[in-house]
C-alpha cells in the first residue's frame, strides 16, 4: 500500500511539472501570430530571442512564411524554476505559379526604380522598428475592407524559372474608393500616398512590434502620429503603385516577420484572454 501511495504521488508530481505556465492563442503553424500569457514577471524567450513581455505576463511572437520544425519557448518565472514548451510547426502548402515566356522588361525595373523602391523600402522598415507597451491586438480583429479574396498570404510566380518575392498579404479586390478600416485601435507611424510598388500606404503601430500595413490605397486619410480607433476609416481602396486592378493588400508583422492575416482573422476574431 506504502509502495502504491509512493508512486500515485511521483505520478501527480511529474503531471504537475508536466503542467504548462504559460497560455498560447493562435495557430502553431508557419506564419502565424501567437499570443501567450504567464505569470508577471517572467522572462521569456522564443529559441535564443528574448521576448518582451507586459508587466501583466502578455508576450506576442510570430513565425515566417517558411519557419519549419519544432520551436522551443523558455519561460523563467520569478521564483527562478525554468519551463520549456515546445512548439510543433504545422506543415503548410503555398499556391505557387509558374510562368514561362515573359519578356524580361515586363520583369525587371530599370536602376532608376529599384533605387527609389529601396529608399521607401529602408522608409518603411524604420517605421516598423515603433516600439509601444500598448497591447490593442488583444481586442478582436476586424476585416479591414469587404469584397473578394484575390490573393493570398505566401503564394508566390516563378517568371522564367526566377522566383520573385512570396506574396505577404491579403488582398480584397473592390471598386476605387471602398473604405478601408483600421483593425485595431492604434498609432499611425507611416503614411504616404505614393510609393513605387505599393502606391497609397498606410502602417499602424498596435503594441510591441505588431503592426498592421494598407497599400495600393487611393486616397491616405490620416497622417503620421494620429491616433486611430478600431473601425476607423484611414483611406480607401485603389490600384496605386504596382496593381493590375484596385484591392486593398493587407499585411499584419511583428517587428520585420511578416504574418498571415488569414490566420489572424481566423484566430483572433474573439478576446484573447
């Protein structure tokens, strides 16, 4: 009886290490946003990166378009125990076209362009390196604009056997002028009505490194440093800069990793915690 109270007990010990300290929202898979919950004042890191973490336990992370295998979260809590959750990646499949017989200019921008095109691009960059201790992308997301899925987060076109950049966005195909909202309440830390390849574009800050981004807008409605609400409406779907036909491409990051907003409209329509 001793030796069976002796094991029931080393079985209830194991569970309760076994317990994880740390609640997850989001889906465990290759583009994905992921929100997690501990206890204040713990340290936590995703593999050797250190994360930020809100004085109430919020942490926020994400994964690439192409982030594979098993990923390690460290979480130090403030007694000094150390607890490790591994994070099993979902395999994705990405729409891949491949197109032959393109006439290389149709392709390729002159030196002119990808100068200008770099220089908004370093731009753009700096804008996302915002960092706030807001955490509005716990509220419930909202679709940004209403009409057709045109286009989807990591597909990507091989012109002649070269492959061009994935696609990191969503994109809602609708008439010139259709609103566009923002999807979470926020701060406004770019704006510019004319880029070279995304035309009319919009960046808000939501907290910790997450940011959402508008393009191909027709008209840009707020202005760097504005304060916006969920639902407000910032601009307005157009075909601005490199677009063969008006939609809003939408784009949700944190810091430079570029997530799908698919997922996050999938995962994150409801209050996280």
């Amino acid at each position: 009886m001793r030796k069976l109270l002796g094991v029931a007990l080393l079985l209830l010990s194991g569970a309760a290490n076994a317990m994880s300290v740390i609640e997850l929202h989001g889906a465990k898979t290759a583009g994905a946003l992921l929100v997690g919950k501990t206890a204040a004042g713990s340290e936590v890191k995703l593999n050797d990166k250190s994360l930020e973490v809100s004085s109430e336990g919020v942490v926020v992370f994400g994964f690439e378009r192409d982030a594979k295998g098993p990923q390690t979260l460290t979480i130090k809590l403030a007694d000094g125990s150390v607890h490790k959750e591994v994070i099993a990646l979902e395999p994705r499949e990405y729409k891949i076209d491949r197109v032959e017989g393109v006439p290389q200019r149709t392709v390729t921008p002159d030196p002119e362009q990808v100068a200008r095109a770099r220089k908004e691009a370093a731009a753009v960059w700096r804008a996302r390196q915002t960092r706030t201790d807001e955490l509005y992308f716990l509220e419930p997301v909202i679709s940004p604009a209403e009409g057709r899925i045109s286009g989807v987060y990591g597909s990507q076109r091989i012109f002649n056997g070269e492959p061009r950049n994935p696609h990191f966005g969503l994109d809602v195909a609708a008439p010139t002028g259709t609103p566009v909202k923002v999807v979470w309440p926020g701060e406004v830390v770019f704006a510019d009505p004319d880029l070279f390849y995304s035309g009319g574009t919009i960046i808000v800050n939501h907290g910790f490194g997450v940011t959402t981004t508008y393009i191909h807008l027709s008209a840009v409605n707020v202005a760097v440093g504005q304060r916006v609400q969920q639902g407000d409406v910032i601009g307005a779907i157009g075909a601005t800069g490199r677009a063969t036909g008006p939609h809003l491409d939408w784009r949700v990051n944190w810091g430079d990793v570029r997530l799908d907003p698919a997922l996050v409209l999938e995962h994150f329509d409801k209050p996280v915690f």
